[in-house]
C-alpha cells in the first residue's frame, strides 16, 4: 500500500533501537551522582537492582501490550485503545512539546561537550553543533529507515563492546582502599532510585516500530524482555567495573567517570577512546528518539488526531519524512530558546513517568474491558507486576517533584492544554 510502511525490521532491529536509546551518556555521568546521594558500593548496587526490576514490570506490561496491538505509534496506541482519543491526542501532544522532543535536544547538547574533549571547541558554536547534530539525524531517517537502523545497529555495537572492553580493563587496576559503612536514609535511597530510573529511560520504546516489523505479535515480547535484560546486565557489570577502580570519594569528585576509569587503567589513550564512545552514545540516542517519535506522530496523524500531513509516507523513501522533520525542527527549537536544557530534561523524564503508569492502567482496564482480545504474550506475574509498577511510579514522581516541582506542574499544565484543543478539532471537523 502507498501509505504504509514496509515491515521489514525483526526483533533483533527492535531490541537494537531500545538498547540505542537506553544506552547513551548516562551511564558515563550519572554513577558519580548516585555514589553522592549514596555513598555505600551496596546501596548503589541494590538501587540499580530494584530500579531495574521495578521497570522490568513495566516491560512486560508493555510485551502484553504491543503483541496484543502490534501497529506503529506504540504508547499512542495503547492509550487510544484503552481511555479513548482525548487521552490519546495528550500523550502526542506532550511527547511532541515535552518528552521526546525535550529529551532530544537534552541528549544532543551534550555531543558539543564531549566533541570538545577531542577537539577544542568555541562554546558558541555549541547550539549550532547541537543542531546541526539533530538535523542530521533527521535527514538520514527521512531518507532511510535501514540506513537509520544500521546506524543505530552500528553505534549500539561500538559502544557496547568498548564498555565491555572498560569491564575487562577495570580487573587489571588496583583495588582501591575500602570505604567505610555508611547508614543510607530512605529519602536519600528515594533520590536515588529516580537517579537509576533516568539512566533507564527509552525502554519503550519498541513497539514504536511495531508496524514495521516482520512478526510483531511473536517478535516484540522477544525484543522487549531481551533488550531490557542485556541493558540491566551491563548497567551491573559497568557499575562493578566503576567501584573496582575508585572508591566512593573518587567516584562522588569525578567529572567524567568512564574517562577516569580508562585514564587509571589505560592512560590518556583509554581517556580519548572512552570520550569517542561517548559521542557514539548521544548519536545512538538521539537516532533512536528520531525514530520512534517520527512513528508515534505519523500513528496520530493517520488517525486524524495531530497535525495533518504527518501521516504521509514519501513516495521514493518510504518514509515518515515530515514527522522526522518536525521531530527534528521542535527539538531544535528547544535548543535555540531554552536557556536551561537541565530543566528540559527533568520535563521530559516526568511526562515520560506519567504516560508510562497511565499505559500499565490501560492494561488492566483492556484486561477487564476487552477480556476476549487476541493476547498471543501474558504479562508475567499479573495482577501483582502492575501493581508493583505503579507503586514504584508514583515513588519515583513524588521523589522527582520533591526535589524540583516546577516539571512536573509543568507536564499536567500541557496535559491540561491538550483536552481543549481536542475538542477543537473535534468542533472543526463536525463543522
């Protein structure tokens, strides 16, 4: 069909584009940050086991959830055949105008940073870099969906093997002297746990490509438990690599701790090459924000319910090239008018929270509301893995507003926006 896309990617394709998104500077930055919140080798380690296993709950709600409506726009989707089209028409609206957008242009920023650690960099042409970086990215997808896809499977096999390589290097340091006990207060572990759930984010992203896949309804639960799993191991094994080399005051000082693990062990070279790994982390995140958002718009545009246009394929590329374009140009946006990027983020991660338990509560009301659907995977462990979900939710949203409240205002405040305007256009297409 002239308006489709072609369904040609496997489950291994969509594993790839999860792990692409997940994977990215985070692990490079944010372990420095948990070791200052809590400063116990355990506390860290346990944080990253429950914060995992409390969002691989979330995964296999999402496994039942794309094998069950295996089409492209993924949580869109869900949320439309759940709670109808006013609450789907919100969570395109605030994944346009603060998720992935945001969280696009928070990613891309850093690229400029770290280019810098390479090759010295005028700070003013960081915006421009920024930019250039995101319409770069955009254009390959609009040209290419298996040229996107081999960069994302390309930059995902880089960065994978060289933290395998900083795993192996960390057995050849010397053991640090041990830290003393710390006691770790629940609030400081409540930080914490947000902390971790940031470095996971995008782990839902696979059934954005659903309507390209092959087999869907057998291939998507594969892809989410296999890449969630793989991206939980390696965040455990980093992490042991990490403490290995430094304790814990060497780990709360640092810049940039994957640099200063390579420096100790392989000098300035293992420096440079952890700082190059990096860059191929931004380029691997932001291709795979690029993707799935280009989906998830084209999804809501074809149903009538986003901006008209955005729902056409390109006849030579057979592609979602004008969702790709207003990714690209949104996210742009941000970076040229936003002087605080970090608040962008903190944005994003809260809307992203949000629709994740508005998602897993459209399970259990399809569960009850549609009981004879075809189902081909059964969330594990159901109703208690929801539930679990849900609680561990609402912790890391009451964490994150705690600490900064104006985000997540933020995100209701563009929530609330979307309902009207539905209406609207509700209103003008009955007229």
């Amino acid at each position: 069909m002239p308006n489709e896309l072609k369904r040609e990617l496997s489950w291994l394709d969509a594993a790839s584009i999860v792990v692409g998104v997940v994977i990215g500077a985070g692990i490079f930055v944010t372990p420095q940050d948990l070791a200052r919140v809590l400063p116990s080798s355990n506390a860290m380690i346990l944080a990253w086991l429950l914060s995992g296993s409390l969002v691989f709950c979330g995964a296999l709600a999402f496994a039942e959830l794309s094998a069950m409506l295996p089409k492209t726009g993924g949580l869109y989707i869900y949320l439309r055949e759940a709670f109808g089209p006013a609450v789907a028409f919100s969570c395109g609206w605030v994944h346009l105008f603060a998720l992935l957008s945001g969280a696009t242009a928070y990613v891309a920023a850093g690229f400029a940073r770290y280019l810098n650690a390479i090759v010295p960099v005028d700070p003013g042409l960081n915006p421009g870099i920024t930019i250039g970086l995101i319409l770069g990215i955009g254009a390959i997808g609009a040209f290419s969906t298996k040229a996107a896809v081999a960069l994302q499977n390309t930059t995902n096999t880089a960065k994978i093997l060289a933290l395998l390589g900083l795993i192996g290097l960390s057995f050849f340091a010397p053991t640090p002297a041990a830290s003393p006990a710390v006691d770790v207060p629940a609030g400081a572990f409540a930080a914490a746990l947000a902390t971790c759930f940031f470095c996971y984010e995008g782990w839902s992203y696979a059934g954005f490509v659903a309507g390209e896949m092959r087999n869907p309804s057998r291939d998507l639960p594969r892809a989410f438990a296999i890449s969630f799993a793989a991206v939980v191991a390696l965040y455990l094994m980093v992490n042991f690599a990490y403490l290995r080399v430094l304790s814990i005051p060497e780990l709360q000082s640092s810049g940039q701790i994957g640099a200063d693990v390579a420096g100790r062990v392989a000098g300035k070279p293992g420096a440079t090459a952890i700082a190059i790994v990096i860059l191929l982390a931004i380029i691997g995140t932001v291709n795979g924000l690029a993707l799935t958002a280009s989906r998830m718009y084209y999804a809501q545009s074809k149903d009538g319910l986003f901006l008209p246009g955005l729902d056409s394929i390109d006849s030579r590329f057979q592609t979602p090239a004008r969702s790709m374009a207003v990714h690209a140009a949104v996210s742009s946006l941000m970076v040229l008018f936003s002087s605080n990027l970090g608040m962008i983020l903190q944005l994003a991660i809260s809307a992203a929270w949000i629709y994740y338990a508005i998602a897993v509560m459209g399970l259990m009301r399809l569960r009850t509301k549609q009981p004879d659907l075809a189902r081909p995977y059964r969330m594990l462990g159901y109703p208690v893995t929801p539930l679990l979900f849900l609680a561990g939710t609402l912790f890391f949203l009451w964490s994150l507003a705690s600490q900064s409240p104006m985000p997540v205002l933020a995100v209701f405040g563009i929530m609330a926006v979307s309902f009207p305007i539905h209406a609207f256009i509700g209103k003008l297409k009955r007229a």
